[in-house]
C-alpha cells in the first residue's frame, strides 16, 4: 500500500464553520455568504473544500447548523463529491457561461438565491459577504436584491484573519505542495537546454509536477535571455541558446494548497556578470532567512533584504516587497514592507518573493516556501533551499 497523502479532514471544516459562527456572532451577523470561482476559489476551498470548474459557487453559513453549499447543474455531482457538506444546491446566477441564450437543463432542480438566503439569515437582515471584490456586479445585485431589507457587509476579515496562520493538517498539505513542485522545476531546469523552447521546459515542469500528484498548475512562469524582464511573462516558442539568463516560475496546488518556486539559472556557461548577479539575489535570500521567526517585527526583514541591494548598488532593480504569505491563494497575507510593524507568528506560512529587475545581466527572483516556528523557518521547498546553499 502507497503512502497515505495529507488531507484537510472533515472535523477541521467543522471546526473553522464554528469559528466563523463566533465570529458571526461577535459582529452582529446573521449569516455569512462566501463567494468563489475557478479563478478566485481561496475562500470557498476554505469553508466547504469545494473548487468549482467552470461555474461559480457559494458556500451560505448560517448562524446555527451547517452550511448549504450552491453551485450549478453541470457541476453538481463534482461538488457532491468534494464538497464536505451535504446540502448541496443549484441556482442560476452560478450558471458556468454567459451567453444570451437560455441555457436549459431539464434534469435540474433549482434554488433561488432568495430561498437559501431565507433559510441561512432566519428571520435576520444583516448578511455578511465574503469574496464581494471577486463577484461580478451582476450577481452581487442580485444577492442584494434577494431579501427584503436585506443588509450586506463586507466581511472577508472574518476569513482573512483565520486563514493567518495554519494548522498542522494545512502545513502538511503546503509540504506535499512543495515536494510536487520541486520535483516539477527539477524536470523543467533540466530541460532548459540550448535549440529547446520555453514551453517544452515549462510542459516538462507542468507534467512533472502532475505525475508527482498534482490537483493542479496555478500557473508556469518563464522567461529566458531578454524576455526575463517580462516579471510574470508566459512561456513561448522563443529558443533557448547558451548564455541565456532563465527567469522561471512553477505554482503547484495540492488539496488547495499551493506552493511556488523559483531559482535564477542560466542555460549553458553563465557570464561573470550573470554569476555576480545571481550571487546577490542569493545573498539577500539567506539573509532573510535569519528573520523568518516567530517574535521578528516583519518589516525588519523587509529591510534586512534592501541593504542587501544597497550595498551592492541594485536598488534600482528592487521593485517589489521580497515576501508574501501562501495558503490556498498563491499570495496572501502577511505581506509584509519596510515599513510593517507587526511580528511574525509561529504557524504563519511565508513565500520569499527576492527579485531584481531590469539589471543588465538579466532580471531573476527566487521563491521558495517556509513554515515560521518559534525557533526559525521549516523549509517547504527544501530542493531550492539546498540551491540557494550550495549557490550553484
């Protein structure tokens, strides 16, 4: 028998529906409506383990009791069988296209937003809305227009505050996350090689990364030679020829949790310049390792990672905060500046973002994926830690 991989179990789910119910409560809310999307999914995986393809859903929490999760037709059965809770609906406001056609599906049963809405606020008028910047105008009309005196606060600091830090269960799906991407960038260094394109070295990443058990590629980042400078460029049929700078990004999603990665290489001989280059990205990376501990004051390594720059002249190229939290979205917080005066938590999850754009030698960041602890960082990645060690 294989290794059994990490999941969220359902008694979490439980557990983070209680939490948001207290939550509720303290605000004065009678229920809470979490919106969500193929694209923009964080919140809804969060609350009810459902990730829609397609469509578009919505995870309506009451007060009391368990949630009622809504959907769509066409991905009825896919939501029933991920989703942790039963109740399981569909409305048409969540339809999968939007086409001027009436599409009809004549096996559906169906719910109005008003019907659930009813049964979730119980006689309450004030409802909570979290994902209202990820919804199109549309349907939040239609949320609003679905009870009578109805009130809709904005309530994603409910969620944003719990997804902060993370569980044992979390950490360990973020780890397996890790290890499928890193054995995804392995395959995709490895085909980075002079007459290959870059998007048979980002297929080969993407394939790996599925193999390893993958539920999906977020996305595939790259960039070789001039076209690093692109920051967040897709690949291309651009020919990779020795001498070319590498600018490549793989994010990985297991269970929900994703993990991304980065390390700046060159195809073939690097430069002295590219090698000076890259030794200075290097540099700050282990330097901010020594703030990434539960009782830092973030912005100090914020800081710690522009003297770095300084001293070596590349201030000019730092373009971005070297640091982002990870979770089920990609970036989220703690997203830390210079200027930020809170501290680092033990259980907090953090990507390092080190980049410099617009050098001569090449634009370039390293990305890889760390637990804070009491003591210091676990490493998430440990393929690009070991890297960024040997300095290769």
């Amino acid at each position: 028998m294989g290794e059994q991989k990490p999941r969220i179990p359902r008694e979490e789910f439980v557990e983070r529906i209680e939490r948001i119910q207290q939550s509720l409560q303290e605000a004065g809310l009678d229920a809470l409506m979490v919106y969500g999307d193929e694209y923009r999914k964080e919140n809804l995986r969060y609350v009810s383990n459902f990730w829609p393809i397609f469509e578009r859903g919505g995870c309506f929490i009451p007060r009391k009791g368990e949630p009622i999760l809504a959907g769509a037709p066409e991905g009825e059965k896919y939501a029933r069988e991920m989703s942790v809770w039963q109740d399981v609906r569909n409305v048409k406001e969540f339809f999968c296209v939007s086409v001027p056609e009436e599409i009809e599906y004549p096996l559906a049963k169906f719910s109005s937003l008003r019907e659930i809405l009813g049964e979730v606020l119980d006689g309450g008028k004030r409802l909570g809305l979290a994902g209202m910047w990820d919804m199109p105008g549309p349907i939040l009309e239609r949320v609003q227009t679905a009870g009578d005196g109805l009130q809709i606060v904005d309530a994603a600091s409910i969620l944003n505050e719990l997804r902060l830090t993370k569980t044992g269960a979390e950490i360990a799906c973020l780890r397996e996350a890790g290890r499928q991407a890193c054995a995804g960038y392995e395959k995709l260094m490895e085909a980075c090689v002079p007459g290959n394109t870059e998007r048979h070295a980002a297929g080969a990443g993407e394939g790996a990364a599925r193999v390893a058990g993958a539920e999906g590629v977020n996305f595939c980042v790259i960039g070789t030679g001039p076209r690093t400078a692109t920051i967040i460029g897709r690949p291309t049929e651009r020919v990779m020829k020795d001498g070319d700078m590498v600018m490549a990004a793989l994010a990985v999603q297991y269970e929900g949790y994703v993990a991304t990665v980065e390390y700046p290489f060159v195809v073939g001989q690097a430069s002295a310049e590219q090698k000076r280059f890259i030794s200075v990205l290097l540099e700050a990376a282990n330097e901010q390792l020594k703030y990434l501990k539960a009782g830092i004051v973030a912005g100090d390594m914020v800081r710690a990672v522009k003297a770095v720059f300084e001293k070596h002249g590349m201030s000019e190229y730092d373009v971005y905060p070297p640091m982002h939290g990870i979770g089920l979205a990609e970036a989220e917080s703690p997203y830390p500046d210079e200027d930020t005066a809170y501290r680092f938590k033990t259980g907090m999850c953090v990507n390092s973002d080190i980049s410099l754009f617009g050098h001569p030698a090449g634009s370039n960041r390293i990305e890889e994926g760390f637990v804070i602890g009491p003591d210091g960082p676990e490493s998430l990645t440990p393929m690009i830690r070991r890297l960024c060690e040997q300095g290769r």
